[in-house]
C-alpha cells in the first residue's frame, strides 16, 4: 500500500503522458464495443500491476476508438469508459478530472464497486471515487437532435447532460445509424445536431388560441348585426328614410365579419401548427 501511494503521488508522473485532451482522429475503420472493453480490461489491470505507462496506453486507446463506435455504447460501457478516463487521470494528478469522470461513472453506474484486486479499501482511489458524488453537476443540458433522429447520452435516449459533468454523447439519424460519438468534457458547450427547438413559438400557444377565440367572436357578432340590418332593411314597416342607413350599417357589418373571419381562419391554422 504504501508503495502504491508514493508511486500515485510522484509528482513526476504530472509530466508523463497522460490522457487529458483527446487529438483529432481520423477512422480509417469502424470499432466495436469489444475494443473498448479490451482496453478497459487492460486499464484496470495496468493499474493494479501500477503499470502506469500500460494504463495510459489503454485509456489512449479508448479515447482513439470511441469516436469511431459504429455500436451504440451501452450504458455500462459509458461508466466503464469514464471510470478508465478517471484511473488514469488518477494516476497523472489530474485532480479535477479525476473528480469529474468518477462522477459521470458514478451517475451511470450508482451500484457499482471498484474490485478488491484493481484498488482495495483503503487505497486513495477509492476515497477519490467514494468523494466524486460530491461533485456539482451543474446545469441539465438537453440535446438538440437532428431531423428524424435522436441523441443518446451515456448510452441512454432522452437523457439530459449535466454541464460539469464529462457525457459520452451519440448522434443517430433516423434509420438508426450512428453519424457521432464524441465524449463531451466538463464546461464544454453541448453542440446542437439539429435545428433550435420552437420554445419561443410554443410559448405563444395560448396567445394565439385567445386570439383566434377572440376574433372569431368578433366576427360571428358583426355578422349577426349584418343580418339584423338586412332583416329590418326588408320589414314593411321600417321607415323609408331609414333604409339608406340600414343599408351602410349592413354592408360594413357584413365585410367587417367576412375580413375577421379570415383572420380567425389564418390565426386557427397557426395555432394548431405551433400546438
């Protein structure tokens, strides 16, 4: 144990090659979940042999292969990943990156333990691990989809991400097909895959239901006037020099309640687009 604890806190291990910022990758072909477990697997037992060239290697090349993923990642994948990304910032005195992926482990996996043989009780990986649930995650970000598709987050769709929190994210297309997996680090802005969704339109809904309701009222009532002009313009016994008047009183009314109920017609088909 105390070796394991001289050989985690050297502070030259800060200057070894470490995983912190992922380099542009380029696909010359698809990976599968299997490579990710792979160097999961040899992550854990790098650590446990503290081998921390070996873990860097393996969280290296999980980073190379995740944006590559023509699988959807599960949810015990994503924890797996966040957990290899903490170990070996572990390992690299990245404190705050530490904190954040065990976080993002924990939320996805609540339930799990760090095995005996990988890191027992006692060692500061666990405390840093036990400690990360402390972490403020900060705002819900909800994700912005392409047309016809969908995001998942951590492996899980209609999640939300939280903004102090690293999220593996997945863009699919419609058909299911896999166009982005990226892993999303603390602080980094959510990009949207898709148009902004109408909120600022939705919000008008109930105006414009008021509105239509409004204006069909207005005509309905201009045109009953129209007809009570017209009624007594033809009774026998309205006097002649009120028949000019009643005339003009019907035509207004009635163009008025031909033009409101246009407006009721265009306002009813806006509402039930933005509904």
């Amino acid at each position: 144990m105390l070796t394991a604890l001289l050989l985690f806190s050297s502070p030259a291990l800060a200057e070894g090659e470490g995983s912190s910022s992922t380099p542009a990758v380029e696909c010359p072909s698809p990976t599968t979940l299997s490579v990710l477990q792979d160097a999961y697997a040899r992550g854990e037992q790098s650590f446990a042999n503290l081998d921390i060239e070996g873990l860097n290697q393996a969280s290296d090349d999980a980073a190379q292969a995740l944006p590559c993923l023509s699988e959807s990642i599960t949810l015990n994948d994503a924890a797996a990943y966040h957990r290899l990304m903490g170990m070996s910032a572990f390992a690299n005195q990245e404190r705050d990156r530490v904190k954040a992926e065990f976080h993002a482990a924990r939320l996805l996996q609540p339930g799990y333990a760090v095995p005996e043989d990988v890191a027992p009780q006692g060692h500061p990986m666990i405390a840093a691990y036990d400690e990360a649930v402390l972490l403020d995650e900060g705002a819900h970000e909800e994700p912005v989809p392409p047309l016809g598709g969908y995001v998942t987050v951590g492996g899980v769709r209609g999640a939300t991400r939280r903004a102090n929190s690293p999220a593996i994210i997945q863009v699919f297309e419609g058909d299911g097909s896999i166009t982005l997996t990226l892993h999303l680090g603390p602080g980094q802005v959510m990009p949207m895959f898709g148009p902004p969704p109408l909120t600022e339109t939705r919000s008008l809904r109930v105006p414009m239901l008021v509105a239509t309701a409004a204006t069909g009222a207005v005509a309905l009532g201009t045109y009953g006037a129209a007809a009570k002009f017209r009624s007594d313009f033809q009774d026998p016994a309205t006097a002649e020099e009120d028949l000019s008047d009643l005339y003009v009183r019907n035509r207004v009314s009635f163009f008025t309640s031909m033009g409101m109920g246009a407006a009721t017609l265009a306002l009813g088909t806006v509402t039930v687009v933005v509904w």
